[in-house]
C-alpha cells in the first residue's frame, strides 16, 4: 500500500511530550483534545516522547488510521513556550 501526500496536507507537530505506549484511541483523542483538530482531516499528526528520539505519526488516508513509529536519535528539537502545536502548510 502506497501513502502520499497532496500540496493541500498539513502538518500538525505536539510540542508536548505524550506517551508513546499508547495506541490508536489514545493519539486519536489526544488530537482532538489538546490539539483541537479533526483526526479524520486527511492531515498528519506528528507525536514525540520527552527524550525526542520516538517519533509517531497519526493520519486518516480515506480508509482508515495510519499510526507510524520511528525511533532512533534525536527527531525534533525541544519545544519552548506554552503552545501545544505548530503547524505546516
């Protein structure tokens, strides 16, 4: 199965630490809650655990949930300030 992305797909990024043992359900709610954004939006939403070297990505693709993990180095800078996401457009 092929995953691609349109112009149009943005990029929402947790600037938060969240728990990375958690499943579909959990990233689903965490989008919707502290994020204030439609998980079923076709965007992406990207998730780090506090050390930043597990990364996990949350996207609706038309079908179903994607739920995608990497590990391994450091994969975002550390956040600063109060906000809870940054987007890209």
């Amino acid at each position: 199965m092929m995953f691609t992305l349109s112009p149009a797909t943005r990029i929402f990024v947790a600037l938060q630490p969240v728990d990375m043992r958690g499943g579909f359900n959990t990233f689903f709610s965490y989008v919707q809650v502290v994020l204030a954004q439609d998980p079923l939006s076709g965007q992406l939403f990207c998730f780090t655990n506090r050390s930043r070297n597990r990364l996990r990505v949350l996207c609706w693709d038309g079908s179903g949930l994607w739920l995608a993990g990497r590990r391994g180095g450091e994969l975002l800078p550390e956040a600063r300030g109060t906000a809870t996401a940054a987007a890209w457009d």
